[in-house]
C-alpha cells in the first residue's frame, strides 16, 4: 500500500548540505498500524511530511497505493493526498470558525461528492467518533481530546488508504491519549492503516511494528504484534 | 460557489474585520457613484453644443469714436463692412452678447401680455441680418430677418417687432408640434413680437440655467460705445482672420480692442470652476479607489498571515493552489458585493439629499452598475497578490507546530 524505495531527503543552502533522511526502504501493508518513534530532531517529521505528499524528496521512490508519485505536479498530489490519506495534526488543526460539521465536510469539498453524499460521510464519520450529536457545535466548545476526535473523522470522512497521525496524543493528557489510542485500534482492526508519529514508546509499543528514526536513518526496531492482541 | 457556506460562516464567526472593509466599500461606493454622476453632468455641460459653429467664430468688443447716434450707427456699419471685405472674413454681425459668454440678457416671455403670462424667463439675443449666417445657426423652419427688417437700436432704443427662437423655446410654448409658433405673436419684456423663424440650436450665456436652451433672436443692430462684433472666418483661417480683423479695425485712431477670443478660449473660460471641479473630483476618485484597493489589499494580506497555518491544513488535506487562489477571491468578491449593496443603498439616500438641495437629476441605475463593477474587478485586483502568496503557503506548515 506504502512502499518507499532508497527514499532519501537533503536540505541545502548555498554551502551546506544537510541529509535530513539517509536513502532508506520501507513498506506498510494494507491494515498495517505502524508507529514511527524518535527524538527531537531525528527527521520524523520529514519523514512524516514526505509520506503524506507534504514535502517532495529528493531521491528514490515512492509508490501510494500502487501509484508512482515521483515527479506528480502539486495539483496531482493534493488530490492524492484528498483520496488517499487521512491527517491527523498533533494540534488537531481545526477550523475554528467552522462548527464540527463544516470541519469534517472540509475535505469533501475539494471532491466530487454530491451534498447529500457529503452530508452521509460527514454524520458517519462523526457517529464513529462518538460527536454525531454535537456537530453543530465549535471547536472551542470541546475538550482536546474531542477536538482530537473530531480531527480523526475529518480523516475518515474520505474513506483513506490510511491515516497519518502526527503525534495524536501529543497535546493530550493521558486519559484522553488512552482514549484516542484506542479509538485508532478500533479504526485499525477495521482495516484502515495507520502511521503514527510520537515520541512516546509506549504508545509506539501499541502498534504492530515500531521504525525508529535517529539521526536521519530509519531502522526498524521490533514488531509487538502481541501488543496490540 | 462550493466554498460559499464555509466562507460566510467563517466571516459570520469573526465579522469585525469584514465589517470595517464592507464599511470602507460602502463609504466609498457612496462618494464614488455621485462624483462620478456629478462628473459626468458636469463633462456634459463642457460639451453641450451652443448652437454656434465655434471652430470658426471669434468674438472682440470695441469701441466707436462718437457719442451721437447717427454717427455711431454709421461708424459701425462702415467697421462691419470693412471686416466683411476682409478675404479671410466669411461673415460678421454685430450682438448684444454672445452664448457662453461672461455677459448677457434674459428676457420674461409668454403667449400674453399680462404679468400671469410672463412665466418664464429666456435668454435674449440681438444681431442684424448677417447673425444667424456668421453664428452658422440651423434655421430649421421659417426664414430670418431681411437688411430692410434690422432696426438699429442705441442701449435697446428700437422697436422691434419680430424674433427669430430657438427649438426649445418652440417647443416649450407647442411642445406638440413646434412649427406651429411660426407666424404667432409672443411677449418678450410685455413686448409683442410676431415668431419668423426657428433655428435648431441656440443656447443663452448660462449653461445649467432652467432656461439654457429657450432663446429669442431679435433683428436689432444693438450699439453702444463698446459694442460686440462676431466675426466667422473662412474655414481653417481663423487665426489669419482674427490678425487680419485687429489690424484692420486698429487703423482707426482711438479704436479700442478688448476681449479678441475664439470660442475655444471663451468655452474654456466660461467652465475653468467646472473644469477645475472635474479634476478635483477625478483625484477624489483615485484617491478613493486608491484607499479602497489598499484597504482590501492590507485586510486580505493580513487574513493570509493570520490564516497561514490553516491555508497549510487545507492544502495538506487535498486542496490544490487553485482551490486556495478560488478561495481568497470568492471571499473578497462576497465582501466587496456586501460592501456594495450597502453602498448602493447610502448612494440612492446621498442621492436624493443631493436631488432635493441641488435640484440634480436623480442618479441612473447604469451609474450604480458600472461602479459597482469598477469596485469588484479593484477588489479583486487588490486580492490578487495576497491570494497568490495564500497559494505559496507549504502543506507542511500543517505539521508544524507554530
């Protein structure tokens, strides 16, 4: 579903050249949670931005759902990321102008989806996360830990390939993590991969296998398959 | 129109700054439709044809060198006729003043005598024979005044007893059928004065009077010590005309010349406040628009900083930078129309203020329509560049945490 091949990503100046991601192979397959962990610094965001078609790298290749996205135009890739990939932000990044309903139908616009069609994936997306009820509501009138909610059914409004997860539980206190964590599972045994960044192992240790990036080179550590049992 | 539901409720949930822009909008569509109104009536009236042919016409005043009536009649017919003899000279006549000039009279006309038919007042010409021929009147219906019909008046002494009037002054008396006033009596100054001619076109001194297009021609060689000569060129030579006409006319010893002007001169003349008005207008307008396009331009710069964060969002959740760029214009283009419509609303009640204290006509619809496209399309100018820098906005900035 996820294949990158000698994947690699430099940053340059005029005189320096900085390797923010050694050449490195990685795949994920259809159903897969995989949690992405490392310290400050390492390249996980990089890492996080060139797999959701956020950033471009500079060599080797990378293949989304059986789709070559080496050398896409930007408006291809927005639409690959509409179609393909659901986001979930560390901050949630809603809308706060727009109710819940208006924030998770926001993807949906740049489809071809008809009203009623929107209007359908919206509810159910919010009925899986468990905020149908308050979909006329603002994100300020939410905890983080609904907002955080309602950031994932924004994601699985468009039916995904897989979702993104940018430290999910990052600006939560644990009970709200432990809640989003298992909401992800829930998501995941549906058959919906994941890729979660964090920095916290013992939510990595949840997922099915852990890629550990330091110092901008990818290795994968161990795969807990128990774990998530 | 698919991101015209996001878009209000976004500017619904945070409206100051919206409220200021549709403000500025509304205050400047307002100012803008009646300058641009009161322009266009004043261009109007720069342009409106006299009547005369005034690309050959040139106008001076002088003096006669005798206090006596006979001697003054002779000495300006002997000056016409010198001048007509000139080879550049196609026609001179001699008038009490001339349209769009600094000085002239007005007379109350009616079909009766009384004072209840004076009802109105008209602008009032004299010249001899030669006047309707070198101002290149259009006489339309009717014929003009005869050598033998031309009196000769010292200060309006003569009793003259018919007219030549203008169209207008026809029909503002047979507004059906304006021919018929040809061969009638009418009262000029309680005067009876039987109509012998309509000319097509001939505006009094006052452009703006109520009364502007009314005019009489009445056949009278008027004369008094400074007289006025109306001189029609031959085609193409006026300016040899106008040193031909000086030169002639200074061979006579104490001859005065004043105010030797061609139409163009005294047309420029006649509108310097108007024209000068017109300008100051034009620079209100550029100013305003100027203030208009920097206002929306600042506000949607601003919006794009404040937003940058979220435009990163939406881009990483699938829009493309055309979605971004559709998105910033339709935004403006809803404040900028909200703007308007409030604006056409200040500008009809400006306008009927204007209408009651300055007796203007009230502004047309057309004005409202095409300043409101004017204001649109520089709305949509001034976004152009905030847009574009909205569609430069990274889909990473969504990952970053500031």
């Amino acid at each position: 579903m996820l294949k990158m091949s000698k994947l690699a990503k430099a940053y340059y100046t005029d005189t320096v050249k900085t390797q923010a991601l050694q050449p490195f192979d990685l795949e994920v397959k259809q159903g897969e949670f995989v949690a992405v962990i490392g310290p400050s610094g390492s390249g996980k965001t990089t890492f996080l931005n060139i797999a959701g078609l956020l950033e471009d790298y500079c060599e080797g290749q990378y293949t989304l759902d059986g789709k070559d996205v080496t050398g896409l135009s930007d408006k291809q890739k927005s639409r690959l990321r509409n179609e393909k990939i659901g986001f979930i932000f560390q901050g949630f990044n809603l809308i706060p102008e727009l109710n819940l309903f208006d924030n998770v139908e926001m993807p949906l616009r740049y489809r071809s989806f008809s009203a009623s069609e929107r209007k359908q994936r919206v509810m159910d997306a919010l009925q899986q996360v468990g905020l149908a009820s308050r979909k006329d509501h603002y994100p300020q009138q939410l905890s983080g830990g609904q907002q955080q909610r309602v950031a994932i059914a924004r994601a699985l409004a468009g039916s995904p390939a897989f979702l993104l997860a940018d430290e999910p539980t990052g600006n939560l206190d644990s009970k709200m993590a432990d809640g989003i964590m298992s909401l992800l599972k829930d998501i995941n045994a549906k058959g919906t991969s994941i890729l979660m960044v964090t920095h916290d192992t013992e939510q990595a240790s949840q997922a099915q296998r852990i890629i550990e990036i330091r110092d901008g080179v990818l290795s994968e550590r161990h795969a807990p398959e128990q774990a998530i049992a | 129109m698919k991101d015209l539901k996001p878009i209000l409720s976004t500017l619904w949930r945070s409206k100051s700054a919206p409220l200021l822009l549709i403000l500025q909008i509304a205050v400047t569509f307002t100012i803008l439709v009646n300058a641009v109104y009161l322009i266009i009536q004043k261009e109007a009236l720069l342009i409106e044809p006299s009547g005369l042919d005034e690309e050959v016409i040139f106008t001076l005043h002088t003096n006669v060198q005798s206090s006596e009536a006979e001697e003054m009649i002779a000495l300006v017919k002997q000056d016409l006729r010198d001048v007509r003899a000139l080879p550049s000279v196609e026609n001179v006549t001699v008038m009490n003043s001339f349209p769009l000039s600094d000085w002239g009279s007005y007379a109350p006309t009616g079909l009766g005598p009384t004072e209840e038919d004076m009802n109105i007042y008209t602008g009032y010409f004299t010249g001899d024979e030669h006047a309707i021929a070198a101002m290149g009147l259009e006489l339309i219906a009717g014929e003009g005044p005869s050598e033998a019909e031309v009196q000769d008046s010292i200060d309006f002494s003569a009793d003259a007893t018919q007219a030549v009037v203008s169209k207008g002054f026809a029909e503002l008396y047979y507004p059906d059928d304006w021919r018929a006033i040809l061969g009638t009596t009418v009262y000029l100054n309680y005067e009876p004065f039987i109509v012998k001619g309509i000319v097509k076109d001939l505006k009094s001194v006052w452009p703006g009077w109520y009364s502007h297009a009314n005019t009489v021609l009445i056949p009278l060689r008027h004369i008094s010590s400074n007289y006025k000569m109306l001189i029609r060129s031959r085609p193409g030579e006026l300016e040899q005309a106008k040193q031909q006409v000086v030169r002639e006319l200074m061979k006579t010893p104490g001859r005065q010349l004043d105010k030797v002007m061609d139409y163009q001169q005294i047309r420029a003349d006649k509108f310097k406040s108007e024209t000068a008005a017109i300008k100051t207008l034009y620079w209100v307008i550029v100013g305003l628009v100027l203030l208009t396009l920097l206002g929306i331009f600042g506000q949607a710069r601003f919006t794009v900083v404040k937003r940058r964060k979220q435009i990163g969002t939406r881009r990483a959740l699938g829009a493309s930078r055309t979605d971004i760029l559709r998105y910033c214009m339709t935004e403006n283009a809803i404040v900028t129309s909200v703007g308007i419509v409030v604006g056409v609303i200040c500008a009809l009640l400006a306008n009927v203020q204007l209408v009651n204290h300055f007796d203007m006509a009230p502004v047309p619809v057309v004005y409202l329509l095409q300043v409101a496209g004017v204001i649109l399309i520089v709305g949509q100018l001034a976004v152009c560049q905030p847009a574009w820098m909205a569609t430069r906005v990274s889909p990473a900035l969504a990952t970053r945490s500031v």
